[in-house]
C-alpha cells in the first residue's frame, strides 16, 4: 500500500458518497416505485477500486458505498437489512477476488481477467444464496435482460472510471456527472415501466404520489397542507390538474388517490397559509365549474397516513354538511 493508493481510495470514497448524497431523492423514488427491484450503481466505484486498491483498502471502500446507500434503500421495506449486509458480503468477495487477480496481472487482460472473476464468484455466491432462500423472483430479476444490461453498463462505467483515475487522478471527477445523469435515466425508465405518471395531465399515479408526498413531508422546513379533491363526475383529473397548476408551485406533488379523488400535498410556511392555499384551490375548482368537495389537513410532523386520514375525515364531514350521500 502507498500514497498513491491512499489517495485513490480517498478520491473513490468520495465520489461514491457524493453521488449517494445527490441522487438521494432519485434513488428513493426510484426504489420505491419499483418496490426495491432496480440494480444499484455501486459497482461503478466498487469496481474501479478493485482494479486500482489493494484488497485492504477494497473493503472498506465498498463498506463506504454501501453505507452511504443505506438511508436511500431502507425506504422501501425497511430496507430489508439482512438481505443487504448479504450483497455487502458478496460484493466485498467478489471486489476482493478481482484485486487480487489484478494485483497478478497487468494490461487490458488483467483488467478483463479481475472484472471476470468478479462476475464469477458473484455470480456463483448469488445463486447459492437464492437457491438456499429458494427465492425464485429474486432469481427471475437477476436473470432479467434488464438486470444484466444495467450490471455490465455499471461495471464498464467502473473500469472506464479506473483507466482515468489511473492516468489522472483529477479526471475521475468527470465520471460523477455522467453516473447522475444515468441515475436520472434510470429513474424515467422507471416511471414508464411502472406507470408512475401521466404526462397527458401531468399527474403522478398514486403509488407514484404517495412517495413524492412522503419525500415531501420529510424535507418539509414547516408545515405542510394535503388537500384532497372528491369530484362528482368521473375522469375530472385532468381539468382537475389544470385548475391546480394556477395555484400550486410545480415542485408540490399532485396525483391520483383511491378510485376518483384527487391529491395534493404543499409545503407552506405556517397553518394560516395552508388553509389560504385549500381557499384558493376551491376558488379555482368553482370557477372552472368543477362541481367536488375538498377536504384538507395541516400539520407539522405528522406521517402521510395521519395527514391522509384527517383529511379524508374532513372531506366527508364537508360532504355530510352539505347533504350530499356517501355516492355522488
């Protein structure tokens, strides 16, 4: 171990917990959306670590991808923590097999013989894995053709990350761009597989917008207002949408709850402001002749679930006051 190598493991480290920290959001919707069934781009920086680092300092580099990860992958299911120290486990075998034969050969058929044996000893302890959890739709993912393209997409990335990191350390911060920009991608591709959002009424799904909202609401620095719109006609989302785009900002999640309702989430300042904006969305709705009840709750610090629950009570306490029956 040298210098050098020291401060090739510091630039890796790096690059890897800046771009978990940047495409944090990214990452989560993305997860999220596809109920946790998307390949990471941790190999990326695993790899190119392989092919640069010695195997002491492999480890803890992958440790540290990983790591910075986590907050993203424990939204979705917990992040199924035994599950993922196993693909730790796995990848830090796998980045060490592939050290170690690059350590013994040199050239473009060292660098093809590593990222092999990575393949291989990766390969052979997942199949182990799913053949002892008997995990068939663990298998049927890693067998994918998606799956694969993204695994030997990453994994180039990583090698081509290696080559400019070898030839110039300060090069490597070219590739960080490029990996968000493929995070970007992936998440769009993610949306259209899952039909997360109606780019016809600019509206999302409402598997889709349940994690906008819940992201949201975390990132909320006061309070904020969930507004929920029960119209009387069927198929009113898209006027619907259009009625909201004069009031809301475009960054507040709008999308499809239960059957035919309508939700919307906005971070405002104080709870005065969230009931002048619900006033303003009934304005609007009136005036476009948009016959609906719209039921609202404002809160600090209260989950999605409580918000949604208090402002489905208020709409139909609006609806029973107004004498309308439980069906339109």
């Amino acid at each position: 171990m040298t210098a050098h190598h020291i401060d090739i493991f510091i630039l890796l480290a790096a690059l890897t917990v800046s771009h978990s920290l940047t495409a944090r959001h990214i990452e989560r919707l993305r997860r999220s959306l596809t109920e946790g069934k998307v390949h990471n781009l941790l190999d990326v920086w695993t790899v190119a670590g392989a092919l640069l680092l010695p195997t002491a300092l492999v480890v803890p580099l992958v440790l540290i991808s990983y790591g910075a990860e986590w907050p993203s992958r424990k939204s979705v299911n917990g992040g199924r923590p035994a599950r993922y120290l196993i693909s730790v486990a796995i990848v830090i075998a796998a980045a060490c097999a592939a050290a170690t034969v690059r350590q013994h050969t040199t050239g473009p058929l060292g660098i093809a013989a590593a990222v092999l044996s990575w393949t291989a000893v990766n390969s052979v302890l997942i199949a182990a894995v799913v053949w002892g959890s008997d995990d068939r739709g663990l298998l049927r993912q890693l067998l994918g053709l998606r799956n694969q393209v993204a695994d030997t997409l990453t994994k180039l990335t990583g090698v081509v990350l290696a080559l400019l990191v070898g030839w110039h350390p300060v090069t490597g911060l070219v590739v960080l761009p490029l990996v968000l920009a493929g995070h970007r991608l992936a998440l769009r591709d993610s949306i259209r597989t899952t039909s997360a959002y109606d780019a016809s009424v600019r509206m999302w799904s409402e598997s889709g917008w349940r994690v906008q909202a819940a992201e949201s609401i975390a990132t909320a620095p006061g309070c904020v207002a969930l507004v929920l719109i029960d119209p009387a006609q069927p198929r009113s989302e898209a006027a619907i949408a259009q009625c909201l785009r004069g009031v809301l900002r475009a960054s507040d999640p709008v999308g499809r709850y239960g059957t035919r309702q309508v939700a919307a989430l906005v971070q405002v300042d104080m709870e005065a402001v969230g009931i002048i904006v619900t006033e303003r969305v009934r304005a609007r709705l009136d005036q476009a002749g948009i016959a609906c009840v719209v039921g609202v709750s404002i809160s600090v610090g209260e989950g999605l679930g409580e918000l949604l629950l208090r402002a489905g009570s208020d709409l139909m306490a609006r609806r029973e006051s107004a004498g309308i029956s439980a069906r339109w």
